[in-house]
C-alpha cells in the first residue's frame, strides 16, 4: 500500500482534507496531488486582491508549504492523475506511476464553461480559474485598456471592478436582461448594474456574443448577433463551470452532473469520497441534490470526509452561504432561493445597505442576499438553517431589531 488516503485535488477542498485528517486523528500515510505547481492555495481573492496587486504569492495559500513536511503529507504538485481503478484501489498518474491507496477523496473541482464562438481561442481572450490565469489578466490590465468581460455572473463583476480599480476601461456583456439574471433577486441584479455604472462600467445587456475579431492575430473586437461591434485589447470569459467528474465517471462511479454523494461524502463505489465543486451532494434544509460552487462547501464536505474517515461524529449540516466583493460593496447571500413565494426588502436600497429576504408560502426564511448588512447575514444563518417562520411586516420594519427578529423560534413542521 503506497499510502492510506489518497487526495486527488489540491485546490481548497483537497488541501483542507488533508489538514482536518491530521487534525482529526488520521495517522496513516496522505498523498495530495494536484496538477498546478502550487501548494493548497485560495481562489476567491484571484479576482479581488491578487488581481489588483494588493496580495502576494504567499497571501494566497492555504497554509505554508512547510505545513505539509510538518504533518507528514506527501504534496505532489504539477502531477495529474490519469485514471483511477476504485476496485483494485489504484490511481495512475500522468508520471506513469501507479499508486494504490486504502481510501481515495475525489476534490477534481470545476472547469469553465467555453464559449463556443468564433474567435474564442484568439490571444487575449482569456479565463479566471487558477492562479496562472490571474497572473495572465493582470499582466494585460493597465490603464486605458479596453477590456471586454463576457458573463455578468459574479465573477465577471468581480473583474470588472478590478480592472476600473487598475484604470483599464470595461465593458460587461451579458446575454441575459438583467446581471446575475440566474442566481440574485431582481433587485440585486439592480443595484449591481447602478454600482458598476456608477463606477464607470459600460452594460451591454441582452447581448448575445457572435464572435471574437481578431487584431493583429490578437482580439481586437466583440461582435454581437445584432452586428454591433465594440473594440477590446483583451476579453475575459465567465458563464459558469462544468464539474470535473470525468476521471470518476470513467471508473464506473454514479455522476449526474457532478459527482454524487451522500451526507457523509462518500461516492456510489467504497472507499471513494468525493467533495467539492466536483460533487452533487444532499442539502437537507432543502429535500434536493445540488451542486454548489463555493468554498463554504468545499470546507463543510472536507469535514464530512474527514470525520467520516476518523470514525467522527458528523459535522451538523450548515446552509449554503456565499460571498462577494465588489469595490466597496460587501454581498453575503445565505441559502437557496427554491419554493419562493414572496420577497421583503429590509434597509435602504438607494443607501447601499439592505437585504432581501426569500419567503416560502407559510413566509419560512428560504434565503436572504445581504448588501453591506453583515447583522442580517449573521442572523440569517440562524434564520435560514432554522427554517424560521417571520412576520414580512417585522422584516421591513426598521424598528425590530435582527435579534428580535432572530430570537422568534418558528420552524417548519
């Protein structure tokens, strides 16, 4: 046996199983392997601080390299593995190497969805998944650069309020009529599109891409369906992220759109786990399987392996939350919005500081998207994990406080 838990996944989910193996107990043997040449490191500032130059290299990881000698896990990185065998408990790698392994955690994360158009694979025209590409964005962002951001989900935003913070000049294209059309309430998608306006950020919305131009064998312009053409020096793609569940897929192991799993992390095949933005998992406030991109999740399924491994109790279910940073605006957005009946704006939205509650038909807390309101994001924890029955009125009413509004006990039956 080559090693008692093999990680195959570097990225957040896999270096933080790693780390809460160790901490659990495990003793045995770990092997993390991860295909970029960095130890563990954090995703979510690329677009933000280490984007803007505000981070270095070390900001960003997880733990220092030296964490992984200290607690005897064996990190291989720029290493890919190529095909796992789960009945005979092997993975071969692109080394050529075959390593056997007690238990395996499947982290293999997301890819970005391509943009099938022409011109796509044009110089400049580039993604933000991994640390290099950030370093690629960068290095093309200067001021008076004209940058053409394709997507208005949040990472394009997140961007494109970077790139007007280095002075480049941005246009957001998006094919939806509204910002973050499928993931945020109507007045979220309203008062983002008012923020990067007001920020000097052209919205070209309802825009559907036709192909990239070329410039000197670089892009030098989006053109719309419509025949519109607006010159760019380099573009940036982000409409979504396909799980990489391939390598589990080819081994026989249940997929749907992700890798599935039950609450406790474990794949159809034992001995395999699997966490992550790779996997389609259980939420139990909800009775549905999904798929959830965000570190959040990625450290709760870590857990749920981790205690699982060491013979643990399970970590207690959390609900989903998310995170955004736009220059100075702050969005926390905890839950799921399904079986929405009705929405209450608690706060002022022409401030810049409210929330909006999502409310099921018996008026249950499903999710609340809090801007600049990190008092309704913290109760709305409680609230939303609670499935706790509010009064909309109290919610819109400035006057009841969020503990008073968190203290009321109703919960779903």
């Amino acid at each position: 046996m080559d090693t008692g838990i093999l990680i195959v996944g570097a990225g957040h989910a896999g270096g933080s199983a790693a780390a809460l193996l160790r901490q659990n107990g495990y003793e045995g043997a770990i092997t993390l392997v991860g295909e970029e040449p960095l130890p563990p490191y954090q995703r979510p500032p690329l677009s933000k601080g280490w984007l803007k130059g505000e981070l270095t290299a070390d900001d960003l990881l997880l733990r220092p390299a030296a964490f992984y000698t200290d607690k005897a896990i064996a990190l291989r990185t720029a290493t890919r593995v190529q095909s796992i065998a789960p009945a005979g408990r092997q993975a071969t790698l692109d080394t050529g190497e075959t390593l056997t392994y007690e238990h395996l955690i499947l982290a293999t994360g997301s890819r970005l969805r391509r943009l099938a158009a022409p011109g796509a694979d044009l110089p400049g025209v580039l993604e933000l998944r991994s640390a290099a590409d950030a370093e690629r964005i960068r290095a093309a962002l200067r001021p008076g650069a004209r940058l053409a951001v394709v997507g208005g989900g949040y990472i394009g935003l997140e961007v494109a309020a970077s790139a007007r913070a280095l002075g480049a000049e941005v246009t957001v294209f998006e094919r939806e009529a509204r910002l973050l059309a499928r993931v945020a309430s109507p007045e979220l998608s309203e008062h983002f599109a008012a923020l990067h306006r007001g920020n000097g950020v052209q919205l070209e919305l309802g825009a559907d891409l036709a192909a990239f131009e070329p410039r000197d064998g670089h892009v030098g312009a989006v053109v719309l369906r419509d025949s519109r053409r607006f010159d760019c020096d380099v573009a940036v793609v982000g409409i979504g992220a396909l799980a990489n569940d391939g390598l589990a897929a080819e081994a026989g192991i249940a997929c749907q759109d992700g890798i599935l799993v039950d609450e406790f992390a474990r794949t159809s095949h034992e001995g395999v786990y699997a966490i992550g933005d790779c996997t389609r998992r259980p939420v139990p406030r909800y009775g549905r399987m999904l798929r959830l991109e965000s570190v959040p999740n990625a450290l709760e399924q870590a857990k749920q392996a981790a205690a699982h491994l060491c013979n643990k109790p399970a970590p207690r279910a959390e609900a989903p939350w998310f995170w955004s940073d736009q220059y100075d605006c702050r969005l926390q957005i905890v839950g799921m919005a399904f079986d929405v009946a009705r929405t209450v704006v608690r706060g002022d939205l022409s401030a810049g500081k409210f929330a909006v509650f999502h409310l099921d038909a018996d008026d249950r807390v499903q999710a609340i998207e809090a801007v600049n309101a990190p008092q309704e994001f913290v109760a709305g924890k409680q609230l939303v994990g609670a499935a706790a029955v509010l009064d909309p009125e109290r919610i819109a009413d400035p006057a009841v406080t969020m503990k008073e509004l968190a203290a009321i006990p109703g919960r779903a039956q």
